[in-house]
C-alpha cells in the first residue's frame, strides 16, 4: 500500500510513464494493494505496490539526469494532486479526468472529499509548492 507522504512522487512518476505512452482521459483508483489505471488506449494496467515504488524509485534516479526531459502534461499535475492527497493524508483516492481539469476523490480518517480541481487550480496549487520549497531552500 501506498502511504499518505508517498503520493506525490508515486503520481509524479506514473504519470511521467503515461505520459510516454501517449494515454490521454486517465483515470486511477486506489484499490489499496494495487491501483488501476485506464486510460483512452483502451487499457487498464493493474500496477501492484511494488510496480509502484519500482516507478517512484526510478522517477528519483532520474531527476538530475540532463538527459531527463523536464515533466510534461501529466507527470507534474498528477504531482501536484499527489501533494493535495499527501496534505489530506488520504487512505484511499481516485482520480480521473474531466474536460475541466482533474475530479479527485478521497478519504482519510476524518472525511470524503469530492472535487474537481481545473487545469487553472492545478497551475497555481503547483506554483504555490515551488514557492514554498524555494523559501525553505532559501
């Protein structure tokens, strides 16, 4: 199982894969020791926990790397949720995407929540991580 902390760079790294197999109308539910994944290739991908930390470890070898081109599309707004489900210490989640932008489910001990955050939302959620990363560095 994938724990609250671990989201952001999981996504990160999963949508950096789907990103490179060109899946568009993605679509991910946590299922605890796996998550499936859909997407418009007509596939769904069971990705066991450890295909997942075998992503998430490979996505952290890689950054750095000259050669890695920075994230496209999916990987850094799949992050960013990843941060918003780290920040709810979410036990359970799906996402899947809307014309809108991203619809997000999840729970954790408290609460369900149910949003869709726009492409707009998921911009500025994502510049306001940097700034606070760059004001630690600092």
């Amino acid at each position: 199982m994938i724990e609250p902390g671990e989201y952001s760079d999981t996504l990160r790294a999963l949508g950096h894969f789907l990103d490179r197999t060109g899946a568009s109308s993605i679509e991910i539910v946590d299922r605890g020791d796996h998550w499936l994944v859909a997407s418009t290739l007509g596939s769904e991908t069971l990705f066991e926990t450890y295909h997942l930390a075998d992503l998430r470890n490979e996505g952290r070898l890689r950054r750095g790397d000259p050669d890695n081109r920075p994230d496209s599309g999916l990987s850094w707004m799949l992050r960013t949720l990843g941060h918003v489900l780290d920040t709810l210490r979410a036990t359970s989640f799906g996402i899947f995407q809307v014309e809108e932008g991203f619809r997000l489910t999840a729970t954790n001990s408290a609460e369900e929540i149910d949003r869709t955050y726009t492409l707009a939302e998921i911009r500025a959620l994502n510049e306001e991580r940097r700034r606070d990363r760059r004001a630690l560095e600092a």
